[in-house]
C-alpha cells in the first residue's frame, strides 16, 4: 500500500473508533472528537448505515450515547431498516444508550428552512426548527455521537452557495457546541464534468465520499480531516448483511 506511511505508528489519544470495520486504519485511528464530519454520497452509497453503525458501535462498545437526527426516515422505517443488518437500536433506545429523533416533517415546509411541524415524542405536533431540535437533543441526552441524516433537502432549498453557507454554518455551529463527535450526511451533487464542491465541504472538519465508480465497484475516499493524518486514497467497501466494511489495504481502479 503506497499510502501506509501516511497512517503508521499514529495514534490519536482524544479520539474514538469510528465503528466502520476497515476505516480507523485509514483515519489516525479514529474520528477526531468533538467534530462535525461530513459524509457525502450517492443516493444508495450507504450514508444511513455508514451513520448507524458509527452510533451503534459507540453506545454498545464504548457506552457512549448517541443520537440519531433522521430528516428521510420515519422512525419504524430507520429501526426496521437497520435492524436488517444487524443493529438493534430498540434495545439501545430501552436502555437509555439512544435516542431517535424524527425531524422528516422538516422536509415538507415549504418556505422556512428551518421552521417545521414535527412529532416530539410521539405526542403532539409542536412548531420547532431544525436547530431548536439539535440543542433540545444535547439538553436532554447529552450523547456523545450525533448524527444528522441528511441535511440536502434543507441546505438545498437554497439556490445558491451565498445563502446556503449561513444555514449549514449555523448546523455546524450547533452540533459542535455539543462536544460530541458528529456525522451529518449529505447527496452529493455531480454534473456532466464531475462533481460540485458543496458548501458544508468547507465548512465540516471532515468529508468522506462514497460513491460507486465503474462496474458497481463502491469506493470510500476520505477528501480531508483537519488535524489528523489520514489516507487519501479511493479504497473500495461493500455493503453486506452486517453492514459496511472498507477494504483499507486495496486500490480502487478507475
Ligand atoms: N443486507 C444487505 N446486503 C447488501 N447490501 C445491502 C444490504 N442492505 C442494504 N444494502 C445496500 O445498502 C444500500 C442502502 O444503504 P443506505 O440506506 O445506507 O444508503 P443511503 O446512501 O443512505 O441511501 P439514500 O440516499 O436513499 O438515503 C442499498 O443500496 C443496498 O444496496
Ligand atoms: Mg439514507
């Protein structure tokens, strides 16, 4: 492997374990904590379960508590879904390890961004936003792990860069003064030349891309990681019955 130098013999002492089988041996060991990571994909690259089994390893592994923020699933959809593959969030949400925050009633608001009616514990519909509801979230649970999934149909309501960056900084804001390590997902834009540069690009600490290249192969490239040494280069993953694992050691042949 031509980049191993890049990772060997580093060790990252306020960090944690991704929970991606394959991944910490490309990332310093782990996620740098306290910060906001990107995970940018194609639809069907695999950011939900990429998200998951980040939270799910942290609340059974390290019994750190984690949030999941979902703006596409409703609640029975994300537990079914996740439980196909082996993570059985029920359990974690019993034991006081997770919580699942149903934010999809975001989506359908029109005009305002961040304004939405949305079930808060099942009850009754309460007019909230997007940020309202992260802070809520550190308030009550105080998790270490946060993910948000995803922030596209909010961020891309807003037609430009210019307007959009103040609503994903604002996000980005939040979810740190949590001090908890965040994932937030996010489709990622191509055109006919190659891909678009996105504005929560800039702004997150981290970006990992997942996209599928020539004859379905998937590839995982991490596009940076402030502070940390990592491996740069495309590696090939699969999605399988326990979810994904990165093949960190193999080339992805374009
Ligand atoms: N048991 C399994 N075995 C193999 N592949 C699976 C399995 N379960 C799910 N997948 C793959 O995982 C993909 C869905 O993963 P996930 O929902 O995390 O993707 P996503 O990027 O979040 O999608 P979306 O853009 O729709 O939100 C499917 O495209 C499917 O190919
Ligand atoms: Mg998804």
């Amino acid at each position: 492997m031509s980049s191993s130098h890049e990772i060997e013999g580093s060790s990252n002492s306020s960090s944690l374990n991704s929970g991606i089988r394959g991944l910490d041996a490309m990332l310093d060991g782990a996620f740098p904590q306290g910060k906001v990571i990107l995970v940018l994909g194609e639809p069907g690259s695999g950011k939900t379960i990429f998200c998951s089994q980040f939270l799910h390893y942290g609340a059974t592994e390290k019994k750190e508590k984690s949030t999941f923020i979902g703006m596409n699933e409703v609640r029975h959809r994300f537990f079914n879904e996740m439980h196909t593959i082996g993570m059985d969030f029920d359990s974690l949400e019993k034991s006081g390890m997770f919580s699942y925050i149903d934010a999809t009633g975001l989506r359908r608001i029109p005009h305002e961004a961040k304004v939405g009616r949305i079930p808060v514990g099942g009850k009754e519909l309460e007019l909230v936003n997007l940020i309202d509801i992260i802070q809520e979230a550190i308030e009550k649970f105080s998790p270490k792990r946060i993910v948000i999934d995803s922030i596209s149909d909010l961020v891309f309501r807003f037609p430009t860069v210019e307007e959009r960056r103040p609503v994903v900084l604002d996000l980005v804001e939040t979810l740190e003064s949590s001090n908890a390590t965040c994932l937030m997902t996010s489709e990622l834009i191509s055109t006919g030349n190659g891909r678009v540069i996105q504005a929560e690009e800039y702004l997150a600490e981290g970006v990992i891309l997942l996209r599928t290249i020539q004859k379905g192969v998937r590839s995982l490239q991490i596009l940076k990681m402030r502070g940390s040494k990592i491996d740069t280069r495309p590696r090939p993953y699969v999605i399988k019955g326990n979810g994904i694992e990165v093949y960190s050691t193999e080339e992805v042949y374009q």
